[in-house]
C-alpha cells in the first residue's frame, strides 16, 4: 500500500457562497505488481481541515461510512479515481446530528488511502454555504 501514490484536486482554488466544492482522489499504482487494499481496515477518504488551526473540520466517512467492506486490487502501472461534493458543513465520527456551515476562510484538503496521504491542497471558501 505504501507504493500506491495518492493525489487530491478540487474543481476550484476559490469557492463563492453557495458553491460546493467538488474533490477528487487519483490513486496511482507506479509498480508492476498489483496492490490488494482490505477496505475495511484501510478506507479511502477524503478530509478537510482549517488551514490557520490545522483542525480537522470534515471528512466524508463520518456521516456517510463507507460500504466497502472487500478489498480492491488497484492494477499494477494504471490509476483509480474518485470524487466527493462537500456539502460546506462540519462533520465529526459518530455526530452528524447537528452539522454546522464551515465559515469563510482557508482550508486544505488530504485524500487518504488508510495512512497513505496525498499531498494537501489549499483552496478557500467566500460567503456562507
């Protein structure tokens, strides 16, 4: 799993009031052995935090977990890719009862696939969702 190469982008740097952002996760497999994920103990996710705080302000597994509870061969030499809309709400494990509009601000975003991390990505929120 280590070898498997994660990427984020988003579909905008900026976001304006109303927008919600659109992310994507590439996962890449440089090697030319295929690569087994159990994704029940390594999920893929995507998460947001706070660029001032570095907080953790959402992630789509805490409100929406996953049903991938098989494993996935991600093929030697070829890409896997996915996507995710943030609703512009805060989320945490076991309490989405009460999820709050994020505010404006800076934020940045890590696609992960167990611990394997992409590169973060910055990108900043205007108005209210």
């Amino acid at each position: 799993m280590k070898d498997l190469v994660i990427s984020a982008r988003s579909d905008q740097d900026s976001f304006d009031a109303g927008q919600q952002p659109r992310f994507y996760m590439t996962v890449d497999n440089p090697t030319n052995v295929d690569c087994e994920i159990d994704l029940a103990e390594n999920p893929l996710r995507f998460e947001v935090y706070d660029l001032a705080t570095n907080k953790r302000i959402w992630s789509d597994m805490d409100c929406t977990p996953t049903d991938e509870q098989d494993s996935r061969v991600f093929p030697a030499g070829e890409q896997r890719y996915y996507e995710v809309i943030w609703s512009r709400t805060s989320s945490a494990p076991n309490s989405c009862n009460k999820r709050e509009n994020v505010p404006e601000g800076g934020y940045y975003l890590y696609t992960l696939v167990g611990t394997n991390h992409s590169d973060p990505i910055t990108f900043n929120l205007h108005g209210n969702a």
